[in-house]
C-alpha cells in the first residue's frame, strides 16, 4: 500500500459527483464527452452527406435545376444569418456563466453584454432565435407542400420538366433536402428543449458552482448545430 | 477571452455569409468546372473554423480537444475518399452508373 | 506493489455490491457501473439464446437437402432473427458492455464510470431496442438478413423491416453512449500514478473499440434509417426503379458493419491479454506493440468495408485498393497473436478454464483470420463470397473468437463478480466439449462453401448433405458446451466455494479489491507505482 | 452433375485451374501457421506448466523478433495481392471476340437468350473453348450470377448491366446458382450450366421450337413502337451508333454503348444529342428487360448498312 487520498464516504460533495474527485475532473470529463459525443454526430450527418455528394455529383443539372426552382436562397441566407446571430449570443451566455463561476463579486465596471446578469436575457435571445428559424423552416416547408414536392402520395408532378432532366432526381434531391434540413431541424428542436432547461435553472440560481459546465456544454451543441447549417446552405442553396 | 473578440468573430461570419452569396451569382464554373462548388466550400470550411477555434473555444483548448475535433473529420474524409473512389473509377462499360428508370 | 490497506470493517462483506440493497427498483434504478454490468448480463443472455435457438432450427432444417422442416419463407425470418439477434444485440454489447462496464472503473482505480446514468440510460436504450426488434420478429419476422441489402429490404420485403431498424437504431445509440463513456473515463479517471503505459491491455483494447462505437455507429444508424425512409415514403434513395443507387446502401452500410467486426473480437482481444498474462505468470510480451496494435486495427479496420463488395459492381480499381487495405489489417493482429503465445515461453502455465478458453481463442482466431487472407485475394473472393466458406469464416472470429473469449471472461473475473467460484472441472469440461463442438459444426463449413453451396440456402444440392450433417452434429454438441457453464454457474451462485479477493493470483487493480467489490470500488483511490502485469513481484500461487 | 459427395468442385473453365492454384497457395501459407500457433501453444503450454519450485523467468520483448514476425506476414500478403489482383483483372475483361449471351434475372427466375435468339430459363447452354461474355441485369432486386465449377460470380444489379465472362473448358452439366440473396425462394432460383461440344452446341441452337433472334425481335419491335417515324428524320439514325462517338447538346461526347442505349430507351431525356429537341418520349414502362435488350441488339446490328 502506498497511500490514499479521502476515504470513499467523504466523496458526497455538493460541487461534483460522488464519482469524480473534484470539480475540475468532472468539468474536464464533461467537456471531453461533449466532445465525443458531437464526433459522433459529424459521422451521423457525414455519412447522408456522402450519399448526397454522390447524387449530387451525378445528377448535378437535375440538383442545380431543383435547388434554383424549389428552394429560396434567400430564407436560407436570412437563416444562416439567424443561426450565427444565435452563435454569439450563446458565445456571449457561456462568457457569462463562467464569468460567473470564477469570479461572483465583480460588476464595479459600466454592465456590458456577457456579465453574469445577463446569462437569463442571453438564453432566451438565443432560444427566440431558434425559434425564428424554425418559423422560417417551417414556412419554407409549407410553400414546399404547397408546390407539391414534399414526399408523399402526390409528390412532384413532372410536366414542366426541362429537357436533360430526369423528375425522379429532382424527387431525389427533394428527398435529401427534407432529410438534411429535417434532421437539423429536429437537433435546433432538441437544442431548444436544453436551452429551456438552462434557462430555468439559471433562472432559479440552482446551478450552484457547476453552473458553467452545463451552459458550456449546451453552448457547444448549439455551436455545432449551427456549423451543421453552414455547410447545408451552400450545398442546398447555393448549388450553381 | 473578451467579449469583444466574439463581436469581431461574428462580423467576420456575417461578413463570409455575404460572400458566399454573392459567389454563387458569379459563374465560376467556366473558368474550371466545379470551382462554384469549391468556393462556396471553403468559406463554409472558413467560417467552420472559426465558429469551432473562438465560439467553441477549441483555440485555447488542450491537445485532447484538437485531436476529438480533427479524428470526426479524418473518418469523415475516410469515409466520403474511399466511396467515392469507387463511384469515381467506375469504367463505362465495365461498371455502370446505375441508371434511373422504371424497370417495374 | 499496490494495493489497498487491510481493514477489518471492509473485510465483512458488510458492503457489497450485491448486497448493499435489495429490491428490484434498486436493480433498475441504480447507476452503479457493476450492477448495470449484471443488468447487461442477463440481457446478453436473453438474446444469445433466442438467436442460439434460430441457429438450432437452420442447423435441423439443413440436415437433409430437401427444404422440408421449415417453410422457405420461415427459414428466411430464421436466419435473420438469428443474425439481427446475435449481431446486434449479443456480440456488439457482449464484452464491452458486460466486462468493460465492470472492469473499466475498476481497473482505473475510479469509483464509477464518468457518466453513470447514461450508462443506466444506454441499458435502458439496448433492452428497448431488443424489445422492439423482438416484437417485430415476434408478429410476423423479417427476412432480409441481418445486412438489409436494399432495394430487397427497402421495396419487396414483406416483413417488419422498419420495426426491425427501429430496434437496431436503439441499441446503436446505446453502443454509442457506452463508447463515450469508456473514452471519457480512460482520458479523465485514471488513478495517480496509472499512465497510459501502465493501463492494462484490457483497456487499451476496450479504448480502441469505443472509439470505433462512436464514430461507426452513428452511419449504420443513419443508413437504416434511409432503407425505413424509402420503405415508408416510397422515395427513391437506393432503389435504382426510384433513381437510387443500391450499391451506395452497401458502402454506407459496410461502412460501419465491417469495423463492427473489430467492435466484437478488439474487445476479445482485451479479455485474452489479461488471462494470458494472469495464466503464464508472466508480462505480457511485446505489451508496447499489443497495445497500439489495437489502435492500428481500429483505424485500419475503416479502410477496408469494399471487400464485402467484389462482385457487387463495384469498380475494378476500388476493388484493388480495398484489397490491399484489407491484408493490411491482417497485420496487426498476427503481431498480437505471435506475442500472446511468446507470452507463454519461460511463464507458469497454469491450465485453468479460462486459459484454456484462451488458447482456444488464439487457436481459432488465428485460422479466422487467415482464412480473411483468401476473402482480401480478390480472385478467390469472387468464388467464396456470399457461399459458406464465409459463413464459416465469420463464424471462426465471431464464436470461436469472440464468444470463447467471452466466456473466458465471465470464468475469470465470476469470482469477483458474483464472490463464488465456479467449478474448475466443470468449466475445463465444457471448455473442450466447446472447442470440439465449435470446430465439426463450423470446419466443414470451409469445404462446403469452397464447393459453392450459397449461404441463406433452404434447401440445397444433394452432394452437399454429408457435410452438412456433420456441420448439424457439431451444433448440437457445441449448443452442450454453451448450456454447460449456463447451468454450472448458476448453480455455483448458491453452492459455489467462496471466492478470496485473488483467487488467480492475477495483477491488476480489479484484484485488489474484495470479491465482490464494495459499491465504491475501493477503500480508497489506489495510487499506482508498477507496470500493467508486475507478475515478478506476485509469488505464484498453487493449488 | 455428381450427386456424391466430393472434396473438390470440378473444375470447368478457364478461370479454374488459376484460382485454384491461388487458393492452395493460400491453404498453405494457413495450414503452415495455423500448425505453428497450435504447436508452439502445445509446446509451450506442456514445458513451462505450472510446477511447484520452478519459478517463471521474466522475459524482455525482443524488438528484432517483433519486426520479424511484422514484416514476415507483411511480405506475404504483399505476393497474395498481386497474384489475386493480376488474376481479377483478367476476370473483368472479357475479351473482344465473346460471344454474348443476355440474362435477366427476376425474383425468382433467370432468363437466358443466345445471339441466335433461341431462350432458356434457369439453364444455360454454351460451347466448349468459346469465350462467352454473360450481358446481365435485374427486373427487381439484387442476384448473383454464380458458376461454382467456372470459380466465378458476379451481381446482377437492377438498372444498369453487369457483365461477366469465362471459357469452359470441360463438357459437361454444373450448377447455377443465385448466390445474392433475393427473396422467399432465393435457394430455388438455381439451374444448370451445359457445357457442349461446338457441333452438339449447334444442334441445340437449331433446334426444334426455335426462338427469333433478339435483333430481329428488335426490329419488330422498333416498328411496332414507331421508333422509325422519326428515327433518321427529326431524331438522330441509328446506322452505325453502336461504338461510335456521339456529341450531346451540353458539349460533352459519349461513347454509345449497352447502358447509354438503354438509357436513350427508357429515360430519353437524360442525354440529348447535339442539333436535336427533347422530343422522345420514354418506353420506361412500356418495354420489358427482355424487350430493351431485343432493341439494343437490333441497333447493334445496324452496323455497316446504310439507313
């Protein structure tokens, strides 16, 4: 024997879990699983994205055709702009939070966005403009249906097909559309769910000193979230 | 880190999110086929970059961080390389591309 | 040496585990690392023998030629419940999810793993996920096999196929989550003084297969959801009739499925590392290069999913390049089979249950695996593929390595994890009548696929039924050798000897603590001062 | 085909004797190490058993053996590779003068028709010596063309055409076999292969009951569906396309062969060749596996004839 640290009964402190030795592992291993688990998800994103660059690839005039007829580039950029405003605000909370953690008493200089005090009005800024993303989503999604080209009994009639063109790859990039922008729109949904969570904790102050891990971690998804969409638009939008 | 460097940060995105529209109204494609595609790309490659080193605070971060960062993208590109060096290298008549057509 | 100082209050069993509380909601409510790994087990159980019992009814179906036990369509559901069951939901979860979430904290010298309640929840995740894929084969069956090749599974199945995936996504989220949680606990939990060159083969194998949970899984996951998408919206995404392209579900599917084999047999590996060195009394040789060969395989085993596709029109040049790729990860695992056994020279080889377990692995590891030297040649790939000789092949790393190396495990560490012994003769009893029964049921197996009978055959040509009724005879005595531990082992819950903190002897630092451990894991956080495997410091012990 | 039991499958084509001398190379290289390991076990397990006295001697890893037994297996992958590989090639490229046979396969049936036209299901008759090459393709779903006394196999993908080809070398019957899985009676999609003498081979092409050759169904057909209003006048001819070069409207060329027919049939929308609209509706629907190919062979005899 060598020697030990506290006996295992004094592990029950309020600041970590029983299975961590102090508040900076478990912040260093929540951090590190985020991470992991967002490596996860570029694969699960990766891997439509890979069938979409090969259909993409060989029946690109159809994809340019469909993109320009059906999708509006300008939603699409005005989301883009959405999400990365809702990048820094989420930037701007966790600042806050852990401005918070390391250092409560200061708030003598002029308040500027990013002091702890504004970690609730931060929250819901970025949840609002989640939420007028997902109105622009959806928006988008209703005219989509309006035109037809939503999969499903009476999906795409193909009269006015150009010549060159095959209709069954424009339903194939339609396809793709809904299950891309479909999937992040249900991880902007989940982000959304945290966020609420979030702000209600931050809300009640019940966050006690872990409070930075949690924002940090949620802020993380958010940002990837939105890196999700930076690579959509130009290959959903933009194809010329 | 200031709050200040995410308010540079963020006008740079803001500012990259207007060039890769107005990119996609140049035709580049005449000057090399794919170069529209190769663009817009890689402003989305750049504002990735940026979003992950300063948002996500990976550009302080330890070694641990850049290499679960980098290792999603290196079985990203394994992944798309490898599929695509078959699709890529399919001889005409040897190995067709499948067609798309109603064979009932 | 390290180890853990004596204390009266700790040595009454007054703590264990096991017995700390009782009740079934302590059972399904906990988030200790162990009692999940116990919860785990009985699933595993579950699945192992509602697929062993597919296997029983394909083996009696294929005794005579004609399709006369089973209707075809039966058959079909058979041998897909059997693959969907034993892939999914008993070799992926197996060792990882019942010896890595035991072992791993313990082995660290941690008290849990970094997350526990995603680890209650990722067992939560894998019993629904069996739940669902059962109901689905329970109401009706599906019969694309376990690989769902499309446009069969995402237009002309008949079957419960999106119920099927539904379940399989599930239990892949759980692997998922179960992977994460080993990463995290290696890089953050390790004790003082455990550096990575310190850490157990055990868990530089266990490591390399997370990180393959995590980024593999994710695409299968994605992929069948794409086969229940185009099932359900009829949109075309592989069905070339609906602009798709059926060849690009097998790369994507492959993808993952071929590293899932590594999933199954790195953790394996883990297991035969630790009892090679326990058994021979002896460092395991070469550990720098065992170690990283298991990184090696799992980075070298996501270049290599195109040999499933040789004759699938993919194209020529592909075809080469995932050829070479595929000999290359042969590589690594010879250097791990060659230093095992080096492992053995000037040791003290004791020949307990699960040692021979583990010679059996090496042994029949090392003929699965050469046998995949003729699946990466080309030329006799395109004779072989998709007849038995690769049902046979499959069978030697995935039974004959992964499931002896399993069973290995649970003899090993069963007196840590339940405080009783199991019964030595008994156990090196069925560990023959296992080896025997493994190699008639699944030898004749390469002779009848290099003749050309097909795989997922009701009903066959008659020159192949000699063969085949040796390949039956086997079956029923290796379904012996599986049943054996089954009982002898729960018997050995009430009547077994009362197992001593290191029955075996063995380094680490699961031996440290008593049998069974304390919920806690430890008295007190180890601090590691040794290499892994310090066995000259450990007199060896007879008996 | 024997119905004894055998250790070997015969071998009946030219592909044959070179995989099987592959694959007992490999059997060897298997059965060296697979005793090796078991022995060495064997040995070691038996000489440093367990005794009571003898204590185990530590051993340090030697770093030269290490690479040894790395590079020993590397170098012999490395030949396994190039043998295979240099094999497979010759697999793939069928040589100019074979004789094609198309097949369709359908859940759960292969359709065969020969040059001559004459058609067969579930069997397929060939010459001894001649070179075939197997034109294939899928009404549904994915089979597998397999010939286990030919050592060769390949898919059949629906929608586009897999090719596959061999010599037989030994007269005879062998099996056919659907080696994909396809379905519900997947093991009853098998047949047979004839191996006949050129002269029988005849015979039996001539034979009572003989079909139309596929080009002369193809004509019938192209007349039947009009093809011949505009082909030559607002369409492109056909005259001598098969082989040739054809420039489309998007600048781009291609080579007209199997698949780029196929695709004019039944998505003629697709390629339009330069100089001419869009005007040709699709036959997808309309024309059976069977039918496309019977037009291909029609257009492929339009060779050297002037329209």
């Amino acid at each position: 024997m060598t020697s030990a640290s506290a006996p295992a009964t004094e592990h029950e402190h309020a600041d970590h879990a029983h299975q961590f030795d102090d508040a900076i592992q478990q912040h260093e291993a929540a951090t590190l699983g985020m991470w992991t688990f967002l490596a996860t998800e570029v694969l699960f994103f990766g891997a439509l994205l890979t069938a979409y660059t090969i259909y993409r690839h060989y029946y690109f005039d159809a994809f340019r055709y469909a993109s320009h007829e059906y999708l509006r580039w300008y939603l699409g950029a005005i989301n883009t702009g959405v999400l990365l405003c809702s990048s820094l605000t989420v930037a701007l909370a966790v600042h806050a939070a852990q401005h918070h953690d390391h250092a409560p008493g200061q708030s003598a200089a002029p308040p500027r966005i990013g002091q702890p005090k504004h970690l609730v009005p931060l929250l819901l800024v970025t949840m609002l403009l989640g939420l007028v993303f997902l109105c622009i989503k959806g928006t988008e999604y209703y005219i989509d249906y309006r035109e037809n080209v939503v999969p499903g009994p009476s999906f795409f009639h193909p009269e006015h097909v150009p010549p060159g063109i095959d209709a069954s790859h424009i339903r194939l990039f339609m396809t793709f559309y809904f299950i891309l922008t479909g999937i992040h729109a249900t991880h902007m949904i989940v982000g959304l769910g945290l966020f609420s969570w979030l702000t209600w904790n931050a809300h009640r102050g019940t966050f006690a000193r872990t409070r930075s891990n949690a924002v940090e971690i949620c802020g993380l998804y958010w940002h990837f979230v939105d890196l999700v969409w930076i690579f959509l638009f130009p290959l959903l939008y933009l194809i010329r | 880190m200031q709050t200040r460097t995410y308010y540079i940060i963020f006008a740079w995105l803001m500012g990259l999110l207007i060039a890769t529209v107005a990119a996609s109204f140049l035709n580049l494609d005449r000057f090399f086929p794919g170069l529209n595609a190769a663009v817009a790309l890689c402003i989305a490659a750049a504002k990735a970059m940026l979003v992950v080193l300063f948002f996500m605070h990976v550009r302080h971060a330890g070694k641990l961080t850049w290499i679960f960062a980098s290792a999603a993208f290196v079985w990203l590109g394994i992944m798309l390389v490898l599929t695509l060096n078959d699709y890529l290298t399919r001889h005409p008549v040897d190995q067709p591309i499948q067609l798309s057509v109603q064979t009932k | 040496m390290t180890s853990i100082p004596y204390n009266p209050a700790f040595d009454e069993r007054s703590h264990t585990y096991l017995n700390i509380d009782y009740g079934v909601r302590s059972w399904l409510l906990t988030t200790d690392h162990k009692r999940i790994a116990i919860l785990y087990m009985l699933g595993i159980t579950f699945f192992f023998f509602i697929g062993g019992a597919a296997a029983v009814l394909i083996r009696i179906e294929l005794m005579t030629p004609a399709g006369d036990l089973l209707s075809d369509d039966t058959y079909n559901k058979m041998f897909t419940l059997h693959g969907v069951m034993m892939v999914f939901f008993f070799l992926i979860p197996s060792i990882p999810a019942v010896l890595g979430n035991f072992l791993i904290p313990l082995m660290l010298g941690a008290r849990d793993l970094a997350f526990p309640r995603l680890n209650l929840m990722s067992w939560y995740l894998y019993m629904i996920g069996g739940a669902i894929a059962l109901t689905a084969l329970i109401l009706g069956g599906v019969d694309t096999g376990w690989t769902f090749y499309t446009p069969y599974s995402s237009v002309y199945s008949n079957g419960y196929v999106v119920m099927t995936i539904v379940g399989i996504f599930l239990a892949g989220f759980s692997s998922i989550l179960t992977g994460l949680n080993f990463i995290v606990t290696t890089h953050k939990m390790r004790a003082p003084g455990l550096y990575w060159t310190r850490l157990p083969l055990f868990i530089w194998s266990m490591y390399a297969t997370s990180v393959m949970q995590v980024l593999g899984t994710p695409v299968v996951a994605i992929t069948l959801t794409l086969v229940a998408i185009e099932r359900l919206f009829h949109v075309g995404i592989f069905n070339p009739a609906w602009g798709g392209d059926p060849i690009l579900f097998q790369h994507l599917f492959w993808f993952y499925s071929h590293p899932a084999v590594y999933i199954m047999v790195l953790p394996s590996m883990a297991v035969v590392s630790e009892i090679v060195a326990c058994f021979s009394h002896q460092r395991v040789y070469g550990y720098i290069f065992v170690a990283f060969s298991s990184l090696a395989i799992a980075l070298i085993s996501f270049l290599v999913w195109g040999h499933h596709m040789f004759v699938s029109g993919q194209s020529t040049y592909a075809s080469m390049i995932f050829s070479i790729l595929s000999f290359m990860v042969a590589i690594p695992s010879a250097v791990k089979v060659f230093n095992w056994t080096a492992t053995l020279y000037r040791g003290s080889v004791d020949l307990k249950t699960p040692m021979l377990y583990v010679l059996g692995f090496i042994g029949l590891f090392t003929l699965g695996g050469l046998t995949g030297l003729f699946l990466a040649s080309i030329a006799v790939d395109v004779h072989v593929t998709d007849t038995y000789f690769i049902v046979a092949h499959f069978h030697y790393i995935m039974v004959g390595g992964a499931v002896s190396a399993y069973l290995g495990g649970i003899h090993f560490w069963w007196p840590k994890m339940t405080g009783k012994m199991y019964p030595e003769w008994w156990g090196r009893f069925a560990a023959f009548v296992l080896f025997i029964g493994f190699n008639l049921t699944f030898f004749p197996q390469f002779i009848l696929g290099y003749l050309g009978m097909p795989r997922r055959y009701h009903a066959y040509a008659e020159e192949f039924q000699v063969l085949n009724v040796m390949s039956t005879a086997g079956a029923s005595i290796l379904a012996v050798g599986y049943l054996l531990p089954f009982c002898y082992l729960i018997w050995s819950l009430k009547y077994g000897k009362t197992a001593p903190a290191n029955p075996f002897g063995a380094a680490g630092l699961e031996w440290q603590t008593t049998s069974p451990p304390p919920t806690l894991n430890f008295e007190s956080t180890p601090i590691v001062e040794d290499e892994a495997y310090a066995y000259d410091k450990i007199e060896v012990p007879y008996d | 085909m024997d119905k004894q039991f055998q250790w070997w499958p015969p071998q009946a084509s030219n592909f044959a004797p070179p995989v099987d001398q592959l694959y007992l190379f490999l059997l060897a290289v298997t059965a060296f190490f697979t005793l090796l390991i078991f022995a060495c076990i064997v040995y070691l397990a038996l000489k440093y058993r367990r005794r009571r006295g003898r204590r185990p001697a530590p051993v340090q890893t030697n770093h030269l053996l290490e690479i040894t037994w790395t590079a020993i297996p590397f170098a012999l992958t490395l030949v396994m590779f190039f043998w295979a590989s240099g094999l497979f090639v010759r697999m793939r490229e069928p040589p100019a003068d074979a004789m094609q046979i198309d097949v369709v396969a359908k859940q759960w049936m292969w359709k065969v028709q020969h040059p001559s036209g004459r058609r067969e299901i579930d069997e397929l008759h060939v010459p001894l010596g001649r070179p075939i090459k197997l034109d294939m393709t899928s009404e549904a779903v994915i089979h597998s063309f397999f010939l286990p006394a030919f050592r060769t196999k390949q898919d059949v993908v629906p929608g586009a055409y897999n090719i596959e080809w061999f010599t037989p070398t030994r007269v005879g019957e062998y099996h056919l076999f659907c080696a994909e899985y396809c379905g519900t009676q997947h093991s009853k999609m098998i047949g047979r292969v004839v191996v006949q003498t050129p002269a029988e081979y005849q015979a039996w092409v001539a034979g009572t009951g003989v079909d139309e050759a596929p080009a002369v169904v193809g004509a019938r057909l192209f007349t039947q569906f009009q093809c011949n209003t505009c082909h030559g006048q607002r369409a492109p001819t056909l005259a001598n396309l098969f082989g040739s070069t054809v420039k489309l409207s998007d600048g781009a060329a291609i080579t007209a062969d199997d698949n780029y027919l196929r695709e004019s049939i039944l998505a003629p929308r697709a390629k339009i060749v330069a100089g001419y609209q869009p005007l040709m509706p699709t036959y997808a629907g309309q024309l059976t596996e069977e039918q496309v190919m019977d037009l291909i062979a029609y257009i492929k005899s339009l060779h050297n004839q002037q329209p």
